[in-house]
C-alpha cells in the first residue's frame, strides 16, 4: 500500500500499522473530512466537573497529605474520578505522602530565586533579621538557590 510505505518513510517506526492506515484512507474514500473523533453518544461524565476540580484543589491546598479516598468522600465521587481530579486535572502526584505538584514552572522556579535572593540580602542588610524561626526556611531558600542556579536550569 503506497500510503503506508509513505507513512512509514515520513515518520519512521511511529507509525500506525498497515491496516490502521488502510482503514483511515477508507473512512476518507467515504467522505470523512477531518481526523478528530466524531461525537459518540453515551453518558457524559458527571465526576470530573470545574466544581469538584476546584474544591480538590482548596483541599490539597488546605492539608497536603490527604488522601485520595478521602477527597472521594469529601466530593462524593469514585476513587479513581478523584484520582484522575488530582493527577490529570491539577497535576499533582504524591510524594512522602504529599501531593505537590508535577513539576515547578520556569516562573516557580524564578520566583523562588527571587525570593531567596531578597532572604540574602535582608541578612546581609541586617543579620539580625535572620531569627530562630526562619533560620531553616533560610537554609531551604539557600540551597534552592544553589541547586536552581548551579545544579538545575530554568527550562
């Protein structure tokens, strides 16, 4: 099938089987005219609304180690509607039992130099600024300099 051979020397081992690409060239003889999925019928998902997104999201935001069952619960909704919530509409996976999100951002990570940046400057302005309380936060925002600036890149 000349199609096919096209395909294949046009996208290499990507491409679709010989009898997937016969099938489109039939369905366009017939006289379909674009590549997207048609409509079909059947019920439309009711779990997965801008509702339930936003008051996932308000919940991991207000307590980073609730789990999944529970923002089922909280929403009424299946386990793996919420699962999807989470980890397809927000982004975020678990790690050491948390949920953050997937990756930071070129504008997360710039913002977070930023504010470490400001953090150095405060200390080196008036070291007594740097209290107790803040003295990890401090070596957090150090480190994350170090790794943003030294180790890692900004995309």
């Amino acid at each position: 099938m000349e199609f096919h051979r096209c395909m294949l020397a046009q996208y290499g081992q990507s491409t679709k089987s010989q009898r997937k690409v016969y099938e489109w060239v039939e369905r366009f003889k017939s006289g379909r005219t674009r590549v997207t999925d048609e409509g079909r019928s059947g019920r439309p998902s009711t779990s997965c609304t801008q509702d339930h997104i936003d008051r996932a999201d308000a919940m991991i935001r207000e307590h980073r180690r609730i789990t999944v069952s529970k923002v089922a619960a909280h929403l009424d909704i299946s386990i793996g509607s919420a699962y999807a919530i989470l980890h397809d509409d927000l982004g975020y996976r678990k790690v050491c039992a948390q949920w953050v999100p997937k990756e930071l951002t070129v504008v997360h990570k710039r913002e977070r130099v930023e504010v470490a940046t400001q953090f150095v400057t405060q200390y080196e302005e008036d070291p007594s600024v740097l209290t107790k309380d803040c003295v990890e936060k401090f070596l957090i925002t150090v480190y994350t300099i170090f790794f943003l600036c030294y180790v890692g890149t900004f995309g």
